[in-house]
C-alpha cells in the first residue's frame, strides 16, 4: 500500500495539481468583465439583454477565441450618475469593472479607476493608434486613465420644430442662425399659437453662447476665452452670463417647457411626445438627416424640420471608457474595451441589439431592418440613442430606411475637422490640491446652477449671490492652481 501511494503521489505530481484543472482549450477558468453602460432611451428588459449577452459571448468564444466573457449591464443616465460612483466606491459581487467616465478627475482623485499605461503599448495599442490625439482627453497629471469615446463630439446645434405648424403660421426659421437672433422666430410663433411652447428647456443656451466667442470650459469650473491660455471662473464669463439672462427671458416669455427643471424627462422625451412643439439639440448629423430621424421616431405622427444655429468647437472630452480599481483581470477588460474601438461586431451588438431580436439583414447582407411588426420603439434591445457615449461611434450598422440615429459617421468626421480648436485642449486639470474647495464649490453650484441655466430664478436676484459664494467656497484658490496646472502643460505639449 505504501508503494502504491508513492507511485500515486508521483503521477499526480507529473500531471499537474487537478485542482487546477481547466476547460476547453486547457485554459484556465474565463473571466467575467461586467460592463455597465448607460442609455438614453428605454432600459431593455433582462430577458433581451441576455440574449445579446449570449450573442456576444458565443463570438468572443468561437469567433475571437478570447479568454474572457462579458456580462452585460444598462443603466438609465439618470440613475447612472448616482449608482456608478457608489458601486465603485464599495466594490460589491456585482459591481462593474468596465465603466462608463463621466468625471474622470473626482473618480481619478477618489481611486476608482485605474491607470490604464500598463495596456497602452499591447491590450490598448491598435485604440491608442486609431483614435491619435484625442486620446489625450484620457489623461491627468501624466497617466492615462480613461479611453476618450471616438465619435463625433463636435455637435452640429439645431433649432427642430414641427414642420406642419411652422408652415401654416408662415414663419421663416431660416432667419434663427444662432441662439441670440433665435427668439425672433420663437416670438412670431408664439403669436401664432400662444397656447404652445417651442422650445424644452434653456440648459443648453450656456453651450451655445460659448460657440459665439470661443469660450471653452476647462475642468468644469474654469475657462479659457478665444486664443488665451488664461484660465478664468467660467460662471464670471459673458457666455454664462449672456446664457442664464436669456433663459429667463424665454421662460418669462413662454417659449420654453413651463416646469423648467422640475420636470424630469429628457429633451427627447418631451418633443417626441409632442408637449413641445419644438426643441434645441446637437447632433453630428445634418438637418436634413435629423428632421428625417424626429419624423420616423415621435410617437404623435408629426413632420419635423430643423435649422442649424451654431457648431461646436472642439473641446476636451470628458466622456470615455476605465477599467473599477478592483478588477480582478484588467488586462481582460482592456482587451474587451479595445475590441469597442476596433471591433465592429463587439460594439454593434452592444449599441444595436441582438440578430433576429433587434434587427434582421437584408438578402445581400449589406443593411438591416427591424423585424416584422417591430419598430424602434418597440424592440427588445435598443441603444442607440447612446451610440456616441461609448467606443468607437464612427461604426455601426446601416438600416434600410437610415434615419434611425442621430449621427452620420461621414459628417461626424467633417464636423470635427471644421470645429475651432482651443488652446488649452487635451488639459484636464487635476483637483488634488484643491480637494475642499472643490467640494465646496460644488456644493454652491449645485445649489444655483441648475435654476439659472433653466431660467427657473430671475439672474438679477440670484446671479450674484451665486458669484458671492462661489467666492467665499475658494473659486478663486481653485483658478489658481489650475493655472499653474495649465501653464506646465502648455510649455511640455507646445
């Protein structure tokens, strides 16, 4: 028996310990990448969530032979920006290791995410190589810790409206050429229908003012205007200022949704549903494109137009993709947030849905439609409203009637070629120095930003003590290391 136990002891030893004994291919057991990705429309229902799970795993496996699979999570974006951060914050069994960066310097300074260098020059390298410069939108403080989305962020702004009843009141939108010369029309409107309101909400406008003298937001708080690199309190700059004066006059003047920011749904929400017969967005598509799109989608059998009223300038993004600190296999999850970049498939489900589900080809295999008795509204899965939040947007499937989205690759790029570029652009500052002013100011912005910029309090009351108290929080000490910040940048990248 002694002899049979050592001749026992040996072979196990020669074969390897069985504890560790793995599946197909003799791999060890696949990872799980747990992705949560925000939507901006419908969240689909689990059921066809995991058949798009399934797709995607099923080519992971047999197509790409990869090590890992992905689990796959979506999250409303009004719920997102509370659930993420405490999720990453405890690291619970199902928290996710591949996130959405909406803040990339709070979750950088908070340790949520990790640095991504270890991945840039293997994992990451063919994301590194296609999206080139943009990539430092991703970077703080000399680390990369984001993938900065590869889309078209230069917006192109639109003034949409019902077409039938523009038409019939004999307005000319084309005068609206930007948001200062945008009330006329609206004005001429309102005596047509006094009842209707053509706008949603003016939180937009501060966006659209910046565009008429380059003023460009850096690090949320500060702002640089035109050529200089000198960075000021952004709420002191004219474009703010110009922005919430001008979202009070259309509320007082009725153009605008009457509930202003007590009412919680989204712009989309509101004129699809046809409570406003007219809306403000951007979109990196063209007007033709995007009243084609409003037309199909809205659920009340409306004809829209739209006119252009401003473009974008270039801006340092602040939305991508990071790796939770407390992934177990980051080099899994950045080769899975490559294959969003660079894989068609991989983010094509993600965006579109499942085969059979959510879309079917046409005979030739060239574009797809929804399947029978199905439309946008009502399939299963649908992302698309959030194609440009994650990964590479200038991918995706093309529909038999192709105005489903509002985007268009092809002009996503233009508009991104033509767009005014910053100098400061690519600088994220970092708030370490700075941690409890920044807290406080916050606070203080948190308190009256969003009741200006909707136009829900009159600015001559409330702006300035708004301005006091972003004072006595620390904007100023704030301003000031980020400007140190910035000097040092611009010598080390010009």
């Amino acid at each position: 028996m002694k002899k049979l136990f050592v001749l026992l002891i040996a072979l196990l030893m020669l074969l390897g310990p069985i504890g560790c004994s793995k599946p197909s291919g003799g791999g060890e057991e696949k990872s799980v990448i747990t992705l949560d990705m925000s939507t901006l429309f419908i969240v689909p229902n689990l059921e066809a969530t995991q058949k798009v799970e399934d797709q995607l795993n099923d080519y992971l496996e047999n197509t790409l032979h990869e090590t890992f699979k992905v689990h796959l999570k979506i999250t409303a974006i009004s719920d997102y920006f509370q659930k993420i951060p405490m999720e990453l914050a405890s690291g619970g069994d199902d928290a996710p290791d591949v996130v959405q960066v909406f803040n990339m310097a709070d979750w950088v300074n908070n340790g949520y995410i990790l640095p991504l260098d270890d991945y840039l020059g293997k994992e990451l390298k063919p994301t590194v190589d296609l999206i080139g410069n943009i990539i430092g939108s991703g970077k703080m403080a000399g680390h990369t810790y984001m993938m900065p989305r590869y889309f078209g962020t230069v917006l192109d702004w639109k003034f949409i409206y019902n077409k039938e009843l523009v038409d019939k009141a004999g307005v000319d939108v084309t005068k609206a050429t930007s948001i200062e010369n945008l009330g006329d029309v609206l004005a001429e409107l309102k005596a047509a229908y006094p009842e209707e309101h053509f706008l949603v909400y003016c939180d937009q406008f501060n966006r659209l003012y910046a565009l008429l003298d380059h003023t460009a937001v850096v690090g949320s708080l500060t702002a640089t205007v035109g050529d200089s690199t000198k960075l000021v309190n952004y709420y002191e700059t004219d474009a703010y200022k110009n922005a919430i004066n001008k979202a009070y006059e259309f509320r007082q003047k009725g153009y605008a949704d009457p509930e202003g920011s007590a009412n919680t749904l989204s712009h989309d929400a509101v004129v699809m549903g046809g409570s406003s017969k007219g809306v403000i967005m951007g979109h990196s598509a063209d007007t033709e494109g995007i009243a084609k799109m409003f037309t199909k989608t809205n659920t009340y059998g409306a004809t829209f137009g739209a006119v252009n009223i401003g473009i974008d300038d270039l801006s340092t993004d602040t939305l991508g993709i990071g790796i939770a600190h407390y992934c177990k296999d980051p080099a899994a999850a950045a080769r899975f947030i490559n294959l969003l970049y660079v894989d068609e498939f991989v983010w094509d489900t993600i965006i579109y849905g499942a085969e059979g589900q959510d879309y079917v080809w046409n005979e030739d295999h060239t574009k797809v439609r929804y399947p029978d008795g199905l439309d946008f509204n009502s399939v299963p899965y649908n992302c698309v409203y959030s194609c440009g939040m994650i990964g590479n947007g200038f991918q995706g499937l093309e529909y038999e009637t192709s105005d489903e989205s509002g985007s268009d690759r092809e002009y996503g790029k233009h508009l991104m070629e033509i767009a005014w570029c910053p100098p400061l652009y690519g600088f994220t500052p970092t708030t370490v120095n700075v941690m409890n002013e920044i807290t406080a100011v916050s606070n203080v912005v948190d308190q009256y930003n969003k009741v200006l910029t909707y136009g829900d309090v009159d600015p001559a009351v409330e702006y300035p003590k708004f301005i006091e108290a972003l004072k006595t929080a620390g904007i100023d000490k704030i301003v000031a290391d980020f400007q140190a910040q910035a000097d040092e940048w611009y010598k080390q990248n010009h």
